[in-house]
C-alpha cells in the first residue's frame, strides 16, 4: 500500500465517520458507497435492499464474500476528533473503518481483477447494531452461491499490527428477552388480597442468578444480566403489570439450550408460585458467531503473511455475522485498532480508531479472498 494509498483510505474514514447513520437509515451511506464503487468502475449489483449495497468483482464460480457493516449508533460523540460526528449518531463501534478497508480492498481487487479467479462478492451490511442486516442480506439472495464468507471486527484491545482469530466460538450467542408477569393489583396495605408483581418479578430475577452460578459447568461460559426492570407507579399501590428484559450469552449451543430451558422454567414455575400470569418473548438476535474448523487455520497461517498473528480470547459482545455462518461456512477475525491501556471499549462516546490498522485490515480482505478462491478453486479441480 503506497503512502498515498494510505492517505487517501484515512481521508475517506474521516468522511464517513464524520457522517453517521443508525441502524435502517443508512440511506446517504448507501448512495455514497454505490457511487464511491462506480467510480473504481465496479457496478452495484440489484438486490432487494433498503439500504446496504452488493457487488463483485470477477467472474464465475467458486465465489467467496467478504462483508462490512456500515451503520452508527445513537451517540453523541465526545471524542474531540477533527472529523468528529455532530448530527447526534456515532461511529462507537468502528463501522466506519470497516466499510472503509472494504473499499480500499476493492480498489485493490479491481486493479487486480486479472488474478481473480472466480468471484469476490463485497457486501456491505446495513442494521448490524440491531442484529438485522445480516438477516436481511440473507433474505434477499446476497449469498446464493457464495463458497465461504470473511468478516471481522476492529479491537481497541489488540494491537495495531495484530489480528486475533480461533477457530469455533469467537463472538457469543445473544439472547434477548422480555419477560411480562400479570398479578393482581391492591392497596399495599392488603397485600393479601392481590398478587404482588413486584414480589414476584423480584424472586424470579434472584431465582434467575442460579442458572449459571449452579447449573452451568465451570468449564463452560455463560452470563445472564438483567438489564431493565420497570414495576409501579407509585408507593401506596401493589401493581397489576410489571416486565423485566436482558440478556444471556453463551458460547456453546447445547449450552444456549440448556440455559434458555432453565430460564424459561424458572420465570414459570416461579410466577405459578405466586399464582401470576407471565410471557416470555424472545428477540431475533444472532446465535454463536462460529468459525469454520477447516477455513481458520488456513486464514490464521495466511494472514501472517502481513500481520502478527495470535489465537484470541472469545468476546461476550454479539455480531449478526453468525447468521452467515449458519448457513456458510465463514471465518470472523479481530483487528487489533488501538492498544493503548486505557483505549475504550465498543460503544464508549470516545471510542477511537486508529488509521494507522487500515492496511493490515484491507490487506485481511485482500489476501483472504485470493485464498479461499485458490482454496476453492482447487476443491472444484
């Protein structure tokens, strides 16, 4: 990557990051990366979306994807940057440098379109904040006939230079949920003549913290947070409805199931005790993002090529990316883009990414793309 290269990708990481769009509404986004695309003579291709865009680079089969999400969230940035967002969303998570060494991957891949042997399919993914894109990608044909999918995500932890990969679970399974009890309401002097919901809600919650800490083997991982508890209006009433929502994370599918099992008899065995009514609803969140035993270590050995290389830790955050793998097999990395002792976590109002990791990410695209064609190219012989 020459110095003018790397500039240029920083410039074009500085726009997009100083001009957000949440989740669903990346409509200026979209028309940008379309036109960005045409420019390096690369044509969007039609796929029923929103918003996100699909094209490829390259002809025939096999074909392999690479994959960017490329909304912001509900932020207000307090970072001090120059480009710095002030329309009242943020980049918190580094969307902004993934779709960004897309592009530089694709200005690569173009030039070298001669090498190409098959299809690469550039999908850049709407909504992944709200775990939907992904889903939406699927629905609307954006990986028929694709071999294998590469995606990843920034990490303020590692750092710039080091890529982080391991094959099975990298990122956990997410679970949403809202649980709705029903009681009855009564003065709360006369609590005997109700069903109290915030009693009941309350011991759920306590019944709920034995899951993990007595049930899930301390070889295994899971969490169950409740995040969001909302019960009464006032301090002389017993009320009728209350809810209670969080989430759970898990790395294991049988242990996702198990866990889940446990919850669901728990906030029902445990409201019949006190005679309310409850509803569990569950939110279409992504499963385990899972990497493909046989496709990692062929990436992890090539990535070395340009990186430092290390088997990482699994994140408790959650990616959408895992719906892909459900149905292809896919490789999900981490790129180190901070480092710094005290950088801040995704989702932090000053949560900054380095420039300077922009090469090895593009380089992560470039060169796992020709590797899968070649891998796949050679399965098809």
């Amino acid at each position: 990557m020459s110095e003018q290269f790397y500039e240029n990708l920083a410039e074009l990481r500085h726009y997009i990051h100083q001009n957000p769009e949440i989740s669903e509404k990346e409509f200026e986004t979209t028309a940008f990366l379309k036109n960005y695309l045409k420019d390096l003579g690369i044509e969007p291709q039609s796929y029923p979306l929103k918003t996100g865009v699909i094209a490829e680079i390259g002809s025939g089969e096999p074909i392999v994807a690479i994959r960017a999400d490329i909304d912001a969230l509900p932020i207000v940035e307090k970072t001090g940057l120059a480009y710095a967002s002030e329309n009242g969303a943020m980049h918190a998570c580094g969307h902004d440098f993934h779709q960004t060494s897309l592009l530089g991957a694709a200005q690569i891949l173009k030039e070298r379109e001669a090498e190409v042997k098959g299809t690469v399919r550039l999908i850049f993914q709407p909504a992944e904040e709200n775990f939907q894109g992904a889903y939406q990608i699927i629905e609307a044909g954006g990986i028929e006939g694709v071999s294998a999918i590469i995606g990843y995500h920034n990490n303020p932890h590692l750092q710039v230079g080091q890529i982080g990969l391991r094959s099975g679970a990298i990122m956990a399974g997410v679970e949403q949920f809202e649980v709705t009890v029903n009681g009855i309401s009564s003065h709360a002097a006369r609590p005997d003549l109700g069903v109290d919901t915030v009693l009941t809600i309350t011991t759920i919650i306590n019944n709920l913290q034995n899951i993990v800490a007595r049930t899930v083997s301390p070889f295994d991982s899971a969490v169950l947070s409740v995040t969001h508890i909302d019960v009464g209006t006032t301090w002389n009433v017993l009320p009728a409805k209350g809810f209670f929502e969080g989430t759970i994370r898990t790395f294991d599918p049988e242990v996702r199931l198990a866990v889940i099992d446990k919850f669901s008899k728990i906030v029902e065995q445990t409201a019949e005790q006190f005679g309310a009514r409850v509803s569990i609803q569950w939110g279409n969140s992504p499963k385990v993002t899972y990497n493909d035993a046989s496709l990692t270590p062929l990436i992890f050995e090539n990535s070395k090529k340009f990186a430092q290389v290390i088997e990482t830790l699994p994140s408790t955050g959650g990616e959408d990316f895992a719906a892909y793998q459900e149905e292809i097999p896919g490789v999900f990395a981490f790129i180190g883009s901070n480092g710094a002792a005290n950088a801040p976590d995704w989702h932090h109002d000053d949560f900054i990414v380095k420039d300077e990791a922009l090469p090895i990410a593009v380089n992560y695209f470039v060169e796992s793309a020709f590797k899968l064609l070649e891998y796949y190219g050679e399965s098809d012989d």
